[in-house]
C-alpha cells in the first residue's frame, strides 16, 4: 500500500503520539508499503524546536526507509490556550501544501491522527478528492479535553465546534481510538458502528524487558539500596494532574524509604518543581534517552501515573504501555469504573487506584505498597503478563495492516 501518516507529532519524540506514529511508520515500511509522513521539526514535550531542526523551514529526509515531510510551525514557549489553538493552526496552514503535493503520488490512505484536529478537514478532503481512503485516529479527544480542562471556555463556542466536529467525523472512512470508552464516545458522537475500530497503543516487549539486576539509575542517583522507587515518567502537561506528586511527597517526606524520582520535560515542569523545591526526597531528571529505556523504567517500584477526573477517559496514557512491559506496580488516580481504573485493577490486574486529586489516599496507597514487596512482585508480574499477551506491537500492527488491506480493498472491515 501507498500510506500517507499526517500528524504533528513524529520520530525522535521519546514520548506520546510521535512516538506510537513513528514506531508505526517504520514497521509499515519494513514490512514493504511505501510510506510518506507530513510533520512538524520535532519540538515535544519541552516546547522547543530539537537540535538540528528549523521552525521556519520545509525539510524531506528519509528516516528507517520512510520519506518525512518536515513543515514549518510556530511553537509557543508556554502554551496556554490560545496560544496552544494559533500553534496548531499553523501547522495546519503550513502542511497543506505538502500533503497537496502528494496527489500526483496517489496514495491510497490517508491516515491522519487527533490532535491536532485541524488537519482533519484538509485530509478528509484531499482523500474524497483524490479517490484515496481517509482514516482518522483519536489519541486524545481534543475538544472534549480543551473545554473540560478549562484551556477553552464558552457553552456555545463548544456547541457549535462539537457540532463541527460530529460532522467532520462522519466524512471518514475509518475512525478509529485507544480505548474500550474512546470508542464509545466515538459512536456517541454519531460515527457509524461500521466505521469505528478499536486500535490500541502497543509496547516493545522485546526493548523492555524485567531487569535481572538493579537498575544502574539506582547507583547514578545515590539510592540506597533497599530504596523504594516512586517514579513518574513522561510529558508534565495541563492533563496529567502532576500537583498530586508534589503533594504525595510532601506527605511521605518523613519516610526515608520512599525516594520519588520525576522523569520528563513538558509545560508542567517549572511548577512541579516549585512545589517540590524544599523536599530531600524527590529527584528530577530530563526524559532519558531510548536506548536506556529498559533501566529507565526498571528503576521503578512503584510507577505512578497521575490523571485529573475531567480528564477521565478522555484520554488513555500512552505511558501505561512501557509500566506494564516493565513488569512493576502501578499506582493510578482514577476511578474504579473509568477504563484506565478498569485496566489497573482488572484487565492487567497490575496495581491501585486512588481517587483523582485526593493526595491522602495516594500517600497512604504508596505507604502500603512499599511495605510489602511480595505483593508489588506479583502485581508487576501481572502487568507484564497482560502486555505480553495485549500489547505486543507486532500482533497490534499486524492486525491494523489487516484492516487497512480490507479497506483499500473494498471489503467490510
């Protein structure tokens, strides 16, 4: 197949959606489809154009056998809500031309994922135009969030751009998201059942593997040696809740046992690190490069993963796929019913859940899984099990490939 991928978002992020669509790219062109990518210069989490990359400039360059479109955008310091909404704009404004400029290639999908959603229209059109499939992948729903977070406000701004919304949906072939609950809400917002599939985020159970030793981090940041390890990893955004952290810590400050290590770069962190100025127990450290990821995660005892209730099945995090493969306890925010506290506490079966904003709970959930190891063993080893058995890429990607043969193909999915 000829696979045009259009998101702003791509390889070398270490995180979120341009890791999942880089991944994803390269395995599609390892396994003999031509594949295109329309992107941004890489700028995510830290909100600053990488090294090497030019924010006023049009690149190509071939990456793992993929040809990659970089475009310009504007990248704001501190993105804030409509500073965030002109971001996204004008990636939108400035990809057009290339994606234009694939039609005499004639590809036969266009795939394009949420956020931003922007660049939507423009796919959904070209596809129709040039007689190729359109697909649209939700990560995260990003008008729903945008207005639940509080980042956009106005009952009858979000009528009107949710009506929008509803009836840029149905233009695709294809819609597809993350989550058992992400694809209702697709059906509720009015996409035939036809058209939406589920298409999970995945995880490289081969590259994260269960350490045989103590991870080198452990030396690296002066840990003791019967330390337990609270980590959190990834993007310090406005979805995550990451206040709780400071909170938790502040409370477990008198524990000695309990060291938190925060992993990650994103809007968030200045705040976060306000918060835990005064505290001895809590590290900070940038993302960690990919080839350490496996002693990154390992570092873990604990991974914790915090999430606003308004942010409840919004969104997935995508950073639950690495905790699993890592085979280490989890300790969530969310409520029970939500799907990421059915996937803890059920589906994987691989750590708690503590109600949203409540630091208390979290605190004493944390106390007691550092006391009992045995019981952190084997929720870990139940995470791993799952993401063996749930998560592998090969067996998600192989089943996409499936579904996008039977598109182009004609054929009911």
């Amino acid at each position: 197949m000829k696979l045009v991928f259009y998101g702003i978002n791509f390889a070398p992020d270490l995180t979120g959606i341009g890791k999942y669509t880089g991944e994803m790219a390269a395995w599609f062109a390892a396994n003999g489809h031509d594949v295109r990518v329309i992107t941004a210069p890489p700028y995510y989490p830290a909100w600053q154009v990488g090294e090497g990359y030019s924010a006023s400039q049009y690149r190509t360059e071939i990456w793992n056998g993929v040809r990659v479109y970089r475009t310009p955008l504007w990248v704001p310091h501190l993105p804030g809500g409509l500073k965030r909404l002109i971001h996204l704009a004008s990636f939108a404004l400035s990809s057009l031309p290339v994606l234009l400029a694939q039609w005499r290639w004639k590809p036969d999908v266009v795939w394009v994922v949420e956020p931003p959603l922007m660049c939507a229209p423009a796919a959904a059109a070209f596809a129709s135009l040039r007689g190729a499939k359109s697909w649209l992948h939700i990560q995260d729903y990003e008008v729903d969030a945008a207005f639940d977070l509080g980042l956009i406000k106005g009952d009858t701004l979000r009528r009107w751009v949710a009506g929008a919304e509803r009836l840029l949906m149905r233009r695709f072939d294809r819609v597809s998201t993350i989550s058992g609950r992400m694809v209702e809400r697709s059906l509720a917002k009015g996409v035939d059942a036809s058209r939406v599939l589920y298409f999970p985020n995945w995880v490289d159970i081969s590259g994260i593997t269960l350490l045989a030793a103590p991870s080198a981090y452990r030396a690296e940041l002066g840990l003791a040696a019967d330390a337990v390890v609270a980590l959190y990893s990834g993007n310090m955004g406005n979805k995550q809740g990451l206040e709780i952290l400071a909170d938790v810590a502040r409370l477990l400050q008198g524990d000695p046992r309990i060291q938190f290590v925060f992993g990650g770069n994103g809007s968030g962190r200045a705040d976060l690190q306000a918060r835990c100025a005064s505290l001895p127990n809590v590290r900070f450290l940038d993302l960690q490069p990919l080839e350490r990821l496996n002693d990154w995660l390992g570092l873990a005892d604990v991974h914790l993963l915090p999430q606003r209730a308004d942010a409840a099945d919004l969104v997935m995090p995508s950073k639950l796929t690495g905790m699993l493969a890592s085979g280490r306890s989890v300790l969530a925010t969310a409520m029970p019913e939500t799907e990421l506290g059915r996937v803890v506490t059920q589906g994987a079966a691989c750590g708690l859940v503590v109600p949203p904003e409540n630091a208390a709970a979290m605190a004493e959930a944390l106390r007691a899984l550092a006391a009992d190891p045995a019981r952190r063993a084997e929720l870990g080893a139940n995470g791993r099990r799952y993401a063996e058995r749930e998560l592998s890429r090969d067996v998600i990607l192989r089943r996409f490939e499936a579904q996008l043969l039977a598109l182009v193909q004609g054929d009911a999915a």
